[in-house]
C-alpha cells in the first residue's frame, strides 16, 4: 500500500520555481515530522527540508542549508498533505525528491530531521530537473 505520493515534479530553467506536494493517505498523525530528501545520480539521498510536530498544533521548520531562503515547506492538515515551495531553482537541484514520514523524538535536531534514517515511510519520488 502506498501511502504517500509525491507530485508536482517538472522541468525548469534555472532561477524557476517549483510547487511539490505530498499527500498522506493514512490517517493522521498528531506527533510526526515530514521530511523531503533528494538524491542525485551517484550520489546519497540527502536531507532537504522537514516539518515536524508534537501536538499537531505548533509546526517546526529545518532546511538544510544549501536551499535556506529559497525552499519553503508547509503543511495543510486539512488535506494531510505537506508542500515543498522550491525558488530560484539551480541545476544542482536536480534530482529525484522524495517525501517520507517519521516519528520524532522527544527533542528534534535539525540533523535528527535531515536524516533519512530518521523516516520509516517513504514515497516513490517524483523527477525535478532544472537546466541552466
């Protein structure tokens, strides 16, 4: 069973924009962090942004710091979908995005949240390349 699924991928040019959106098919969860990771050909799957609660009130936010001011994550619960708003797109932002959910623990580190080992479930990936 699939149970999130990426969309929104596409082609730019480089100082282009992309909206990426995760939608969540099981139910929801009150204490868990989003994360979205890409991964590059040859290269590891790599932290990218994460957005992480407790109570499913107050949301907290962790980039990395080569797409700082530039990608945005948000989250509709509404929709139990998380977005990754990406701007002023460069090439080395290619590659395959994928979003995934974990379970935090009591205390969230930016690193524990940029970490693929942190996440149990995992989306299929969706393509972004971006040409200079």
């Amino acid at each position: 069973q699939v149970q999130l699924v990426e969309s929104g991928g596409g082609s730019v040019q480089a100082g282009g924009s992309l909206r990426l959106s995760c939608a969540d098919s099981v139910y929801r969860y009150r204490i868990k962090c989003m994360g979205w990771f890409r991964q590059a050909p040859g290269n590891e799957r790599e932290g990218v942004a994460a957005i992480c609660t407790r109570d499913g009130n107050r949301y907290y936010t962790y980039y990395a710091d080569s797409v700082k001011g530039r990608f945005t994550i948000s989250q509709d619960n509404a929709k139990n979908t998380v977005y990754l708003q990406m701007n002023s797109l460069k090439p080395e932002d290619t590659a395959i995005y994928y979003c995934a959910r974990g379970t935090p623990p009591p205390l969230i580190t930016t690193l524990w949240a940029l970490t693929k080992e942190s996440y149990t479930t995992w989306g299929q990936g969706t393509q972004v390349t971006v040409s200079s």
